[in-house]
C-alpha cells in the first residue's frame, strides 16, 4: 500500500538525522542509489586530494557539453578548495575488482592535508591529459573536469551544489566494449546505497554499495 509522508515521520528521529551526519530524513526513507566516485586534484600545498562522492549525476547540455552536477559538496572539505584553486579536477570509477573500490575507501582515513592521498591510500595517482590534476590510474573511468559554476540550495547549509564541464574522458577499451568487462554489472558501475530506514518501524536496512545489471527481460514499449 502507497502511503504518503508530508512530515519526518517520528520513526526517523531528528536525532538520528544528525546521528547519520545531518542528512535529511527525505534521504533515510527513500535511500536512492547515486553513483560512487572519487574526485582528485591538487591540493594548495602540492600534494594529492582524494575526495569520495556520490550525491552526483551527469547532464548532457549539447553535442559536445557533458556537466556533471555534485549535489552536495562540503565547503570547508578539501576537494571544495582545491576545486576553487586550481578550477579543474578529475572524476575516477572505480570497480569492486582488484580492490579499487576498497582502496577508494581508504583515502577517506588519510585525508589529512599533508597526505598525498592517492598513494597513501594504495592507488596510482597519473597524469590527466588535460587538466592540471592527478587521476587515478586503477579506475576505469577517469572524466577530466573544469569548474562552472556553484549554488547553495538551502540557506545555511554547509554544502554547496557544483557544476562540472568534461574536457576530457579517458576510459579502459575492455569497459566500453559490453562483449568483454562492460559497463555494468559485478564489475562495472558502483552505486552508493545509502542507511535506507523502514519510517514506520524506524528498522534499518544494510546499506554499502551495489552494482546494476541491464534487465533485457525488460521490453521497451511506449505504446
Ligand atoms: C559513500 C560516500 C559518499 C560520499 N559522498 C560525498 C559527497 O557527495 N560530497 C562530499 O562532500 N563528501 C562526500 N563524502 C565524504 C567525503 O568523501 C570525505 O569526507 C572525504 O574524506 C573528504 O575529502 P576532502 O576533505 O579531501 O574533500 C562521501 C563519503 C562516502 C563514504
């Protein structure tokens, strides 16, 4: 049975909002998927940033314009300052294979500014061919990126909505060709799942990180 929530329902306490790291309720209830990322570039101080993201999607603005929208970028984080500095940065896909993914996480735990974080974290960090930022060399997808634009969405909110232009898309043959690794999958795409909440009972269901698989069981039909 469809059921509508207009308010936090109580099972959803806003102490546990704050608890999860101050996201809205919205979020807990309806746990959408976004895709994982990691963003990288230069810190002021020369060394590497690694910074995880996936409140993000991707827009195509015309033939040749690709923006990609990170929806919730912390303004005092590194990535958000680097970005300022140096307008450009990189996006990097990482697969479950090989523990790229694994290593990904870990540039969360040396995130310190003195820290070369690719490295630190077990990855390769290589030149972009573009932009003036590293990318990761493990991640079969790397968009080289320069800064548009930001906007807050909410009054007083510590995050910030940014857009991103691709410049350039440097991608692994074996990923593009669906024949061999592809795209989806096992291997393919990573998606963020995140604390997904029943809001009547309060329960919570595992969350982590999934992958997709495309359903040609599934007929396209318009009509
Ligand atoms: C699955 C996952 C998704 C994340 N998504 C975002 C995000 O969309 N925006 C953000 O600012 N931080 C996000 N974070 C947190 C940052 O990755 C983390 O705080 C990072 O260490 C900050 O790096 P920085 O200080 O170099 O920017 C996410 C973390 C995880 C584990």
């Amino acid at each position: 049975m469809k059921k509508d929530f207009l308010s936090r329902p109580d099972a959803i306490s806003e102490q546990r909002c704050i608890n999860y790291g101050g996201f809205s309720w919205h979020e807990f209830m309806t746990a959408i998927p976004e895709p994982f990322f990691v963003v990288t570039g230069w810190k002021a101080n020369g060394k590497q940033n690694a910074c995880v993201q996936s409140w993000a999607n991707f827009v195509s603005g015309g033939i040749d314009d690709f923006v990609c929208i990170l929806g919730n970028v912390y303004k005092n984080g590194h990535m958000y300052r680097s970005l300022r500095k140096t307008g450009v940065c990189v996006l990097n896909f990482p697969s479950i294979d090989a523990d790229v993914y694994a290593r990904c996480i870990k540039t969360i735990g040396n995130n310190a500014y003195e820290t070369d974080e690719i490295t630190a974290a077990g990855l390769t960090a290589e030149k972009a061919s573009k932009v003036n930022a590293p990318r990761i060399k493990e991640c079969f997808l790397n968009i080289e990126c320069e800064f548009l634009w930001k906007r807050a969405l909410c009054a007083g909110s510590k995050t910030l909505t940014v857009a991103l232009k691709a410049l350039n898309i440097c991608m692994d043959s074996d990923r593009y060709d669906q024949s061999k690794l592809g795209r989806y999958g096992k291997g393919g795409y990573l998606f963020h799942i995140h604390c997904p909440v029943n809001p009547e009972t309060g329960e919570d269901a595992p969350y982590g990180i999934g992958t997709i698989a495309l359903d040609h069981s599934i007929p396209w039909k318009t009509k």
